[in-house]
C-alpha cells in the first residue's frame, strides 16, 4: 500500500481508504454483522488504515459493523471518520441533540475518538451556511473535548463553490466526489484544498459505478497498464497529488484486492498535468458534458453543471430523475424555467445543445 500526507495534519493514510457503506446486503439484513467486519479486518491486514462509516449506511448498521473490526485493532493503526449534520441530530438542533449523536457514534465505533467528523453533505453555499451557523461551534466543542481530531467536510459542491469554505479556515480536510467523468467540476476546489495543506479524500471514484458498466467510454484510462476499468479510475483519482484518499466500497475481500492492485507502483501527478493529459485521451467524452462549469452563469439561476450532469446519466443508460433527486437534490421542472437566452450554449466548452437537454430533463420520466 501506499501511504500519502493527510494535507498538513502530519497523518499518514493509506491511498486507498475503506468506505463503508457496501458492506453484504443480505449478511446485514441476516444479522451476520461480524462476517461483515471481516472485510474490514482484511482491508486493514492488505495495509488499508483510513476507514469512512456516517449514521444510516447500510440500514444503520455500517457504524456498529466498522466498530466490530476495529475494537481487534490497535487504536493507533488506523483512522476512522463519520459524519454529522441538522439531519442526524433530531428535531432539535443544540449541543445536547449534536452530542448525543456523537455519543452514539463513538459507542457503536467501539472507540473514544474520532479521527474525523465531518460536517456531512454540504450541497450549496447556502446549505453550508445553514449547517455551520447551526453546528460549528458544537464540533469546536467536541473537539476541545477530546472526542473528535480534526473537524472536516462533505460536499457536493462545484469547484468554485469548495474554494469559498476551504477559504474559511475552518476544516483540516474535505471529502468530495471527484472521478473520471466529472474532475473538471471540482478541480479549483482541490487545488485550493492543497495550497491551504487540508486533506482531500474522495468519494465516489467510480461515479456510482457508471464508469465500469461503460468500459468502451472509459478503455483509455487503461493504456499502458493491464489494469481494468474501474482500478484503473480509481488509480486515476489516486494518482492526483492533491489527494491523499480515494475511498472505495468493499462487499468482499476481492473487491479490497482489487482496489489495493490499482495503486501498485502508483506514480503521483499534478492535477493540472492528469487534466492535460485526459484533453487529450478523452474523446469518446465529447457528448458528455465534463462538469467544467464554464456555463454557469445562467440569469434565471438554474443549475447548468448539475442539470446536464443528470443528462449525462441518459447517454450512459442511466436514470435522469434518479440523479437529480438522489445526488443532486434538484427538481427537475427547474429546468423547464430556462428561457432559451443561449447564453449557457455561447459558453459551454464542449458546445453542447444545453437547451435542448435542459427541455428533456423537464419532461423526463426515467
Ligand atoms: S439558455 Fe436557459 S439555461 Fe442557458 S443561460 Fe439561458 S436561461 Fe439559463
Ligand atoms: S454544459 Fe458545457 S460548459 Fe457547462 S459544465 Fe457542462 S461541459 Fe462545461
């Protein structure tokens, strides 16, 4: 395994860190949560030290079934994180409703510390106001307390967007979805994660699965290595500098080999020069909008970037409405308030019919 700098904190993790939200279906819903935890245990005997639980991950269990495995290890041979936010506090948002849930965390984490604890979820700037004037000062507390490390963030937020709370001072990493497909959306966010010496861990390195299940689209991420679709996307998001994680979920013990394959001999780069690098590769990408965000200033205030992501679902013979609802909380009649002003179209990079698509995604019923 290789390990790489957690931003500045000092923290050595492993490339690879263990998300754990994939655990065996139907073990977990049998009960069988220690066969679960064995494959936890193997990520962690395979070198793998950074493992990423939140409350409610497979049917609530993710955090006690984390905790099974890491009450065999010794404290100090891995990392763990979880998540908090207005959504797992209750009703009533205050210190005793943030505590309680952290509380609860720790005990099914068989742990007295976090490593991590992340503001979880942040989907807008506004989103992110709300949750931070509404929790920051309880993370603080808990922090001077003992009970969690390093205060950090998820988010779904576009680049431009990331700069502006890393720009806050306030956390000692963040956790985004960052992938193949959609890395130019997100790019400044990490740059300026890195120049500030924060943490960049990322989910979803696979976009969801989507880049595996089209290995036509994505066989260039392969050349020059024997490696398959989807280890080499996810040593696509390894190989970044300004990474330190890229999580992967494991259901067996294989699926940990493979993802511990994929960073073999990992040689690290520049962002900028992997972005170079895929201009080039990428052109089976071209009717597919890559997240770069250049269109985004739109006047009636739609969300272009997330819209034509929810598009591009479509092409890759996904669902539409799935994508706006799940990953990006949007409605989708929002996109039938565009005016046709074609402001968007002049700006789009890949010159996609932003309109059209915009129209498709108003009416869409898969
Ligand atoms: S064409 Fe529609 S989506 Fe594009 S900028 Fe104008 S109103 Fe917004
Ligand atoms: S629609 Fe075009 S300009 Fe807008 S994010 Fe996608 S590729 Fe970039």
């Amino acid at each position: 395994m290789i390990y790489k700098d957690y931003g500045n904190t000092g923290l050595k993790v492993s490339a690879i860190g263990m998300g754990c939200m994939r655990y065996d279906e139907a073990d977990v819903a049998a009960g069988r949560l220690e066969k679960c935890a064995d494959v936890a245990l193997y990520a962690h005997s395979k070198g793998i030290n950074y493992f990423d639980t939140a409350p409610y991950y497979c049917e609530d269990k993710s955090e006690e079934i984390t905790g099974i495995a890491l009450a065999q290890l010794p404290r100090d041979s891995y990392y763990i994180s979880s998540k908090a936010n207005i959504g797992t506090t209750g009703k009533l948002i205050n210190a005793d409703t943030f505590r309680a849930r952290l509380e609860k965390t720790l005990k099914r984490l068989k742990v007295d510390y976090l490593d991590f604890y992340h503001l979880w979820c942040l989907l807008s700037l506004e989103d992110y106001k709300k949750q931070s004037d509404a929790l920051y000062t309880f993370f603080e507390q808990a922090k001077a307390d003992g009970l969690i490390r390093n205060i950090v963030f998820s988010s779904h937020m576009p680049g431009d967007e990331l700069e502006i709370v890393v720009a806050s001072d306030r956390y000692r990493g963040m956790l985004i979805g960052y992938n193949a497909m959609n890395y130019q959306f997100r790019q400044s966010g990490i740059d300026a994660a890195y120049k500030k010496g924060m943490g960049v861990v990322v989910m979803n390195p696979l976009s969801g699965g989507v880049i595996p299940s089209h290995p036509e689209l994505f066989s260039y991420l392969t050349e020059g290595t024997d490696l398959t679709v989807a280890q080499a996307a996810l040593r696509f998001v390894a190989s970044h500098r300004e990474i330190s994680i890229a999580l992967n979920g494991f259901t067996t013990i294989e699926h940990v080999d493979d993802a511990c394959r994929a960073v073999d001999n990992l040689v690290e780069k520049p962002a900028r020069d992997i972005t170079r690098e895929m201009a080039n590769k990428g052109v089976n990408l071209n009717n597919l909008c890559t997240g770069c965000g250049y269109c985004d200033e739109c006047p009636v205030g739609i969300e272009i970037p997330k819209y034509m992501d929810a598009y591009n679902q479509k092409i890759l013979g996904d669902s539409i409405t799935d994508r706006l609802k799940w990953h990006w909380s949007l409605p989708k009649e929002t996109a039938a308030t565009c005016t046709a002003c074609g402001k968007c179209e002049r700006l789009c990079t890949q010159h996609l019919p932003i309109i059209a698509r915009l129209a498709e995604v108003a009416i869409a019923n898969d």
